[in-house]
C-alpha cells in the first residue's frame, strides 16, 4: 500500500436481523455453563433471542449385549437439557430463549447452527492433558467453518473487580478485515467498554551496517512503529466516526501479534480477531496468529470469519 494511495471507506455492514439468534452449543460441562451465561448477556444486549442446542451424540449398538447396551432414542429426558432448565428456572432477567436437542457429531452439526445466528457462543475444552489450552478439534472447527462470528469462552478467566470493561482487537495494519473491526466496535459500544486495539510489528529493525553486522536501529524502528500507527488510524477513522462514544486506545509494539494479544486478553472481557479464508486446496484454514489466540488466550474470544454481515 503507497503512502499516497486513496484509502477507500469502510463499508457499513448491514446489521444482522433482529430476531436472528443468538445460538449456544451445551454439553453439560462446566465450560459449556460459563458459555451460556456470556451467551445470555450476549442477547440481552442485542434484544435478541437465545437458542440454546445440545447436539447429543450417542453410538449406535449393532447388537443387544453385555457390552453393548441399547439406548432409547425416543425419549425426551436428556441430562444436559435438565441442567440447563434447572440453571435458568426461576430467573426474572432471560431474553426469550428456547432449549432443544439436535442427534448429530458435535464436529459436523454445531458450526452449522451459525448459518442463521447474529452469534455462536461454545465453551472451551482442555485438549488432551494441555490445560492451558483453550478449546479442542470440535471448537476449533466451528471457529474455522461457521458462517457468524463465534465466541468462545473460557471458565477461568476473572477479570479484576470494577476493572474497565474492554475490548480488545488484534489489527494487522497490512491485512486489514472491515468486517473484524466493525463486530470488535459494536461489541465495545454495547458493552459500554473501551476498544484496546493491538498491533504488532517485526521489530527490533536491524540494519546492515559497512562492517557486515546487522545492528538495532532507534531510528529506524521508531519509523516503522510511525508507519504502523498511521496505517491504523486511516483504518479505524471510518468507524471511529460511526462509533463516537467508543473510547479508542491504540498499541503499535514490536513483537509476535499472538503473543501480544494473550497478554492482553488477561484483562479484556473479549478478544477479537479475523479468520483468514483460505484458497488451498486441504479447504478453510485459520491464520497462524487466530489459531494461536484461541488455544492460548485467557476469557473469550471472538473470531470473525471473511465478509461477514
């Protein structure tokens, strides 16, 4: 990009339908209720209606044994779908909600759900004996293929009481996503909560020097955090303008963007990034640094995938 080359305004993305849903994805684990609840807040902001699924998958027996016991699928008690009524029974601040079961792998049928929702909300997994770990395969394939944004939340984050609620946004001033940015300002301005935006560049820069060394630069550091920074404003000034009551607080820092990005999600009730489409031909892949967040990051994190409106 030319430093005297026209930048184009950001697109309004249309706003998703009104009585489009909210969707959350239970399974009766501790971290599927923690997702419920931020599932819960999420509509409540939006006005919008909660549809909380269970995909509940049981194996099939081919034969009557010891070992394999015959299951009735024909009834409707379900576990997780009692957990879940006995959770909400009784409480006076629900947006209109439904609770259903869906027979299915949680793998093939969850991402799905996203097809018409403003939002799908899952609960992290530890994977394997990796307890810092974010999510496992299953969420990990509804962030790279749903269709809306999906949110996944983890258990343990506790943010520091009367802390400022934040948002924070990971922007590559070189790749920009208008969709990222818009979903990461509209979640501040419901939120009431101050929009952190984090950009990374490769630095320290290192020059070559007569000798032959490759040495730090001051200088020519301090130019490419400027070229950063100004790239940042140019991309944020369209919804900055859209948005005046979001209070804006921009990072330019050298270093690896993931790493930057887990940092700052200790203390933010979200963390945004963008979902790279991917042209290969093993089908859609998520970025490095994406992929890196949502396994790593602590509390929730929001990956918008590629025009999305």
């Amino acid at each position: 990009m030319s430093d005297d080359a026209p930048v184009e305004p950001a697109p309004a993305a249309p706003a998703p339908a009104r009585d489009a849903p909210v969707v959350v994805a239970v399974d009766g684990s501790a971290g599927s209720d923690h997702a419920l609840e931020w599932a819960l807040t999420a509509a409540r902001l939006r006005n919008a209606p909660l549809r909380i699924v269970h995909v509940r998958q049981y194996a099939m027996p081919l034969a009557d044994g010891p070992y394999m016991p015959t299951i009735d699928h024909r009834s409707d008690a379900d576990p997780v779908v009692d957990r879940v009524r006995g959770a909400l029974e009784g409480r006076a601040d629900l947006p209109p909600l439904t609770v259903e079961v869906v027979e299915g792998s949680p793998g093939r049928d969850i991402a799905p759900l996203g097809d018409e929702a403003q939002l799908l909300v899952l609960g992290s997994r530890g994977r394997g004996g990796f307890a810092s770990l974010l999510l496992g395969s299953n969420g990990l394939a509804c962030a790279r293929e749903a269709a809306c944004p999906v949110v996944v939340v983890r258990p343990d984050a506790e943010l520091t009481a009367g802390a400022e609620p934040c948002v924070v946004l990971g922007l590559d001033p070189l790749s920009p996503h208008d969709d990222t940015i818009g979903f990461a300002f509209v979640e501040a301005a419901l939120r009431g909560a101050v929009l952190r935006v984090v950009c990374a560049y490769p630095g320290p820069v290192l020059v070559y020097t007569a000798t032959g060394d490759f040495v730090t630069s001051a200088e020519a550091d301090a130019a490419t955090a400027a070229h950063y920074t100004e790239l940042a404003g140019e991309q944020l000034a369209p919804f900055q303008e859209r948005n005046p009551k979001v209070r804006v607080e921009k990072e330019v820092l050298p270093g690896d963007a993931a790493g930057l990005l887990v940092d700052a999600s200790r203390e933010a009730d979200l963390v945004v990034v963008g979902r790279h489409q991917s042209r290969m031909p093993l089908g859609r892949l998520m970025g490095s640094v994406t992929n890196a967040v949502l396994l790593h990051a602590k509390g929730a994190v929001g990956v918008v995938p590629p025009e999305h409106r």
